[in-house]
C-alpha cells in the first residue's frame, strides 16, 4: 500500500478500518484487527498501530477486552434508520 506523504500514517490507516466499520465490513462486537495483523497487512510498525487502534478506541467506535482485543463497538442508528 501506499501512504500520501503529508498526511500521518496512523491517520491513513486509522481511516480505512473507520470506512469498514462503518461499512459494514466489521460489523458490532466483532474483532477488528490486532497490532500484528495491521503491521502486516498495511506495513507500519508497531507503534503506528497501537496508535490506529487507540484513535479508533478514543472515537468510541472500538472497544477494548483485556486479553481478547478489539471490537467494534455498537454504532448510533444513522439518521435514515428508525430506531430500534
């Protein structure tokens, strides 16, 4: 993959895993993936990562379960759905 120069790594990364969130691609209380696996698949150290998943942790849309991981957390209805 490759990264636009002026903007922050963490921030390129952390915007694609919000797109599938919200997509749909990860769904609610599923696991997003761990520091390992975004160090794979996107090339960034682990550092980068760790700051990706904090980010996307800060937003409220994960979640963190000690010794587990990360999971998407419950997303606000858009405004076009009624409420459940």
């Amino acid at each position: 993959m490759e990264f636009a120069p002026d903007i922050p790594r963490w921030r390129q990364v952390a915007e694609i895993i919000r797109r599938r969130i919200t997509d749909g691609t990860y769904g609610p209380r599923t696991r997003v993936p761990s520091v390992v696996q975004l160090t794979a698949e996107f090339g960034i150290a682990n550092a980068t990562a760790h700051k990706v998943l904090r980010a996307l942790r800060e937003e409220g849309l994960t979640y963190t379960e000690p010794g587990l991981g990360s999971f998407v957390a419950k997303l606000p209805a858009k405004e076009s759905e009624p409420p459940a």
